[in-house]
C-alpha cells in the first residue's frame, strides 16, 4: 500500500510517499522559516499564502521522487488539525482536489498521531529498532507539549496522561531564544549554544520548570520570566561564555523536567518502553539525557531519526496508511479544526 501525505499545519509545506510499513520512498519538506523570522514567529496569513504557491509543486515533487502517479496511489492522507486554519486549508482542499480526480479514499490525520508514530518510519541509513506497544510517549514540539500512554495507533488506543499548562517546550525555548537576540527558531541554537556552556555557572537565577513534581503535567512559563529577568537586570545582554551558560541551564531546567516526567509516567504506567516525538526530540541533551535515565531503570528509549522528529509529511502518510489498511476513509467533507482530537 503506498499513500501520499500532506502536511500544512503551521510553517512547512510538506509531502511525501510512505507505505503502511513504514517504508519512506519520498519526503519533501520545504521550510518558511526564513519567511517568519523577521517577526520571530509564525504568521499565520504569511504561512498560508506560501503553503497556496509552493504546495502543488512539492506534492509533485514527492510523487516524482517515488517515481509514482497519483493513479498508482492507494490514498491521499492529510493533516486536518491542530494547525493554523488558514495554512491546514490549503493542504487538505489539494488532498480533496486530488482524492476527487483521481477517485482515491481521502483520510485526515491528527497531527499529533503522526508526531506520535514517527519512530515507526524507516528511512534510508537509520537505525530500524522499532517499539513494541504500550509504550509512554513523550511529544515535545513548538505547540504541543504531552505524555501519552500509546497502545496502539488509532485515536481510541491514546491516552493523555498530561500535558503543559502553558508554553509547548519548543515554543520556551523560541521565546527564550528572542530574548537572547538568537533569532527564531530558537531551538536548534540554544541547543548548540548549550553543549558549550556549564549550567552551574548560571544555574542560581533559574527556577525547576515543573507544575508540581508528582504530576505529569508541564508549566514552562516561570523559566521563560526567570530568564526574562535575569536579561534585564544586566545592561547588556549576556554574550560568549555567560550566552553558553545561560543556555546550558535553561535547556538543563526543561530537559530535566521532560526526563523526570517521563520516567515517572513509564513506572506509573508500568510500561518498559519510551518514545520521543516532535521538534524538540531533536535537541541533543534531551536526546542523551532520556537515553541514560531510562536505562538507569530498565525502561528501553526509541528516538526517531532528526527528520521524523520536526514536522514532516511521511508522518502524516503513515499514520493514514494505517487507517487506511483498517478500513478507514474520510468523505470529501471533511473539514480542519484548530485543536486536536486527542
Ligand atoms: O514538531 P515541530 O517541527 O513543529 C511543531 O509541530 O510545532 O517543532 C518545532 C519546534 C520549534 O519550537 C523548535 O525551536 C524546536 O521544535 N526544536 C528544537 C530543536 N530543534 C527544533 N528545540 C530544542 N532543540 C532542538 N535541537
Ligand atoms: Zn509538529
């Protein structure tokens, strides 16, 4: 089975060929960061317009690169949420045009299941350690931040165990990152500015960025004023090794919630195996960090590669390869909403 996935929820415009074993035979992802980082943050009319210029040339693109007609498609998977309306509607009006004119089932997928199969997807090169379900899954991205228990892959077998109650983590660390005059997004810098910092040097002037430490749920909202403040008490912004070690402690404070909270939904839960998801999963500490506490406990860690873990099309085929192979499609109505459906 070989299913086409879209993805435009928020700033890439995405699409890609993946069969319902998770064989990516395309994946093309064209960024808009460099069209929002004058703003420093997605906007949300700017991310629509392009996803409408640059769509039909990266589906076509996807199709060529997996040497594929839609006719030899077997479905059209696309995300219908949670997103930017505006920016969701241009992908999943392409998806409709295409499942119409070609007369393939249309399947709308929640953007977060995607997030939360990536590590299903088998990608040239990386490394084929799949997870067996249940498992705890830890999505981090820019706009989400939750633990699930995952005991397999449709809607009705995911369970929120929690979530943040503020800011996603990626979205503190873009925030943290403007302060800093790092431009946007923040993530990747603060995480290669931090392997060269010692969180101990700056340490003193931030909080723990938890809600209380028994639950599962996040707050990162404290750690981003903590660093607020201490930029403005200085005249001048923090540079060079000081620069380091601020970022050293703030992405420290985040991952070291993100791995206690992890831990403790796989022992609450009593089960042996973590999954990482989302953009965040991509950050090194986090990445090392999880790997060395869970096997501290004999809990087993499955990362996706980088280019599952930030928003992808594959993803999205994958998941709708798996609702297909179910029996599942959606009518031609179908419609994009703004929250999840998880
Ligand atoms: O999953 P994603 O590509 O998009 C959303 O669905 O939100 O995640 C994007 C987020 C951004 O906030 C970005 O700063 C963050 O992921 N990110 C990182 C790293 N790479 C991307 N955060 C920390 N360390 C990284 N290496
Ligand atoms: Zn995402």
């Amino acid at each position: 089975m070989r299913v086409l996935g879209i993805e435009t929820s928020c700033d890439e415009t995405a699409a890609a060929v993946v069969t319902e074993q998770g064989d990516v035979l395309s994946d093309v992802v064209r960024s808009q960061v460099e069209l929002h980082a004058p703003y420093g943050g997605v906007v949300p009319e700017v991310a629509a317009r392009d996803h409408a210029r640059v769509i039909v040339p990266v589906v076509r693109e996807a199709l060529r690169k997996a040497d594929l007609t839609v006719d030899a498609l077997d479905g059209i998977a696309v995300t219908t949420r949670p997103g930017l309306l505006g920016a969701l509607l241009v992908g999943l009006s392409t998806a409709k045009g295409l499942a119409w004119a070609s007369g393939k089932p249309l399947i709308g997928v929640d953007h977060l299941v995607g997030h939360l199969l990536a590590v299903f997807l088998k990608r040239e090169g990386s490394e084929a350690r799949m997870p067996a379900f249940p498992f705890v899954a830890l999505l981090v991205s820019g706009g989400h931040t939750a633990l699930y228990r995952v005991d397999g892959p449709s809607l009705d077998q995911i369970r929120e165990l929690g979530a943040t109650r503020d800011d996603a983590a990626g979205e503190a660390f873009d925030k943290v990152a403007k302060l800093l005059g790092l431009g946007y997004p923040g993530g990747p810098v603060v995480d290669r500015l931090a392997a060269q910092g010692d969180a101990a040097r700056a340490v003193e002037a931030l909080p723990k960025a938890m809600a209380r430490r028994d639950s599962l749920e996040f707050s990162f909202s404290g750690l981003k004023t903590a660093v607020a403040r201490h930029v403005a008490q200085r005249s001048v912004r923090p540079e060079g090794q000081a620069l380091h070690d601020l970022c050293a402690a703030f992405q420290g404070a985040v991952v070291d919630t993100l791995v206690r909270k992890t831990v403790t939904a796989a022992l609450r839960e009593e089960v042996t195996r973590v999954v990482l998801g989302g953009g965040v999963a991509a950050n090194r500490g986090l990445r090392a960090r999880m790997t060395e506490s869970c096997a501290r406990r004999g809990v087993e860690v499955f990362i996706p590669s980088f280019a599952s873990c930030t928003d992808n099309a594959a993803m999205i085929a994958y998941a709708g390869a798996l609702r297909l192979a179910a029996g599942e499609r959606d009518s031609l109505d179908l419609s994009p909403a703004t929250r999840t459906s998880l």
